[in-house]
C-alpha cells in the first residue's frame, strides 16, 4: 500500500484548522498546528512534510514569516498561502521571500484546495526524485572510478578509503546532511595522488617525512581536486568543502564536512606512522584547537566502542565483498596489493578468484560489518 503523502496544516483558528483536516483527510496524513512556533517545533521532531498550508494572519508569527523560516529547516517541502483579499500584496511578497509555491485566497473551495494541495505534492515527488537520482548517479559514478583507480594505485587510493569510513561515523550524529558530500570530497582530495611517485607515496602512506619537493606536491593535492570538480556539474558543494580543506581553513570558517575530512586524514597519517588509534587521538586532542570539538568528540566516542566489527582471519578464496581490510594485502614477495581500510567490492572479489593459489600471504584478516 503507497504510504500518503504527509501535510502540514497550520491555522491559530481550530474551526479552520478542523476544515483543512476535513477536506484533506482522505488523500493525505495530516499534522496541524495553531501556531508558526508550535509547527517549527513539530517539523524538527517528525519526518519531513510533502507540503506545508499555513494562514497568513496569525498573532506573534505572520504565515510568511513562517513558511521562510520552514523553507530554512526543510527546504525540499513545497510551502502554500491561505490569505484574505485584504493580505494579497503581502502575499505577493512572501511569494518572492520565501519561494511560497502558491497562495490561495480566503474562502478557498474545497475542490481548489484539493487540486493545489494535490498540485504540491506532485512538485514535492518531482523534486526528491531529481535529487534521489541524481544523489545516486553522482554515488555510482565515484564509486566506479573510486574502484577503478584503487585496482591501479591502492596506496593512494587505501588512504581515501580509510579516511572516507572514518568522516561518515564522525559526521553519522553531528551533521548527517553533510555525509554525502564529505564522502565524496574525501575521495577527490587526494585523487591527483594516482600521479604522485611510487616511491614518494610509499613514504607518504608509512607517514614518514618527505622531501620538500614531495611534500609540496602532496599539499598540491586539493588544489588539484578542487580544479577538477569545477568541470563537473552539480557538485559545487563538495568542490567548497575540497576548497576549505586546501585553503586550511581554521574550524570556525571551514563548512562541517571540510572539518571532518581534515580531521580523518590527519588521523590516518598518525597511524599510518605507527601510531595506536588512542595514541593519534591523544595527539590530535594536544591541538585541539585546530579541530572541531564535536567532531573530535564523536572520534573519541568511535574509538572508546566496545562493540566494533568481528575480525576474523581467511584465506583468498573465502574473501568476499564487503570485508573490510584490516590489515595491508601483500604477495608472498611483500608487494602491496591492497591496503589496509579497504572495503572489498565485487570487481576485486574476482580478481582474487583468479589469482593463482599460494599467490598473496595467508591468512587475511578481514572485519566483517
């Protein structure tokens, strides 16, 4: 059964409010509220509305005042008007404040009512499908090249994927709607890396400390970044996170997701100096500082878990997509193949049941989610 579309009605009379539940009741779920403050409140506590009607007059907080705030808190939701006649310039003017899709004037029909709510809601699918798919076209074409290009340098590339886990669990209750983009700016920040020098990447991965000319060329990475995202379209969010994590922005002007990204390949090069975990995050809280304190916590929160993946340990045969690497993939001759922090994807599940047996040191230790 298709799950109703979800309204919310907000009107200081509960005669009215009575009204719109009556008419709208049949086709929609509906929340009402008597009040601007009473629906900011319940908008922050329920899932987001398909649309939103609102009266224009209502005392301590017009209907546009309303709606441009709602529009602030949840701006994918579709906002309508009710006003009198007498209102109209001001709903003229709320239309352009607060992108208010339609207003209605007072008495509305029934029939009118229905065909602009229904109306509405058809731009509010419109809308969530354009984003959904483009979230999803965007997600699997970095994806691919994200695997591509670790199958072709998983130095580089065991960095992005250990950095890119960690900034989805420190962002997971700080700032879930900063997730996407700081996944996908984790995995272009470092992607010119695929150009740098073996030998200038293998010191790099074991953190040790680089010639001049290496290190200026790793800190060229985000510029690098940043350059490439300009010709992509729709991504001008993730390319203002890559460009904070260039500039070094401080934490108070740097976007949450640029914070976060700092904050795990900092992290990552800790460890990667042979740090412990508890050891990087002792020295990352001596700078504390230089980091989000939220974020900083949410790490601490991460790393203090007593409940974490199994790790268990298998042969090449039984690694399947999914695992995670916990620890680096080597050739009996003590060749990389795959780094550590490397989640397996199908492509390279079947290109290890190709290799010859005997080929990679065994046994493996994987995590399993």
């Amino acid at each position: 059964m298709t799950e109703l579309a979800r309204i919310l009605c907000v009107d200081d009379e509960p005669a009215v409010l009575e009204g719109l539940e009556l008419h709208l009741r049949r086709k929609f779920t509906l929340t009402t509220a008597t009040s601007g403050a009473e629906a900011l409140e319940k908008m922050k506590g329920l899932p987001p509305f398909a649309a939103i009607v609102s009266d224009m007059r209502m005392p301590g907080m017009s209907g546009a005042e309303f709606l441009k705030a709602a529009r602030a808190s949840a701006p994918d939701t579709v906002r309508l008007l009710l006003t009198g006649h007498a209102d109209v310039p001001s709903a003229v003017s709320a239309v352009n404040d607060g992108q208010i899709f339609r207003f209605l004037t007072k008495p509305c029909s029934p029939p009118q009512l229905m065909l602009a709510v229904e109306t509405a809601v058809h731009h509010h699918r419109l809308i969530t499908a354009e984003r959904e798919l483009l979230e999803k076209t965007l997600r699997g074409t970095v994806k691919m090249v994200a695997d591509v290009l670790a199958l072709a340098n998983p130095l580089a590339f065991g960095k992005v994927t250990r950095a890119k886990a960690l900034v989805e669990v420190l962002l997971k209750d700080v700032a879930p709607d900063e997730v996407w983009k700081a996944d996908v700016a984790c995995l272009f920040t470092h992607l010119g890396a695929v150009n740098l020098p073996h030998s200038t990447l293998e010191r790099w991965y074991r953190g040790e400390t680089l010639e001049p000319g290496e290190k200026a060329e790793v800190d060229k990475l985000p510029q690098q970044a940043e350059a490439l995202l300009a010709h992509i379209p729709r991504l001008e969010g993730v390319r203002e996170l890559v460009a904070s994590v260039a500039r070094g922005d401080p934490p108070q002007r740097a976007p949450m997701g640029a914070r976060a990204v700092r904050l795990a390949y900092d992290f990552d090069a800790l460890c990667s100096k042979g740090d412990a975990p508890a050891m990087a995050f002792e020295t990352l809280k001596l700078h504390a500082a230089s980091y989000d304190s939220a974020l900083l916590a949410a790490l601490g929160k991460h790393l203090d878990a007593s409940h974490g993946p199994k790790v268990r340990e298998v042969t090449l045969r039984e690694v399947r997509a999914g695992m995670v690497l916990t620890e680096d993939l080597k050739t009996k001759n003590g060749v990389l193949l795959v780094p550590r922090g490397f989640e397996v994807t199908a492509a390279l599940q079947a290109r290890f049941s190709s290799m010859a047996e005997g080929a990679v040191k065994e046994p493996i230790r994987v995590s399993i989610k």
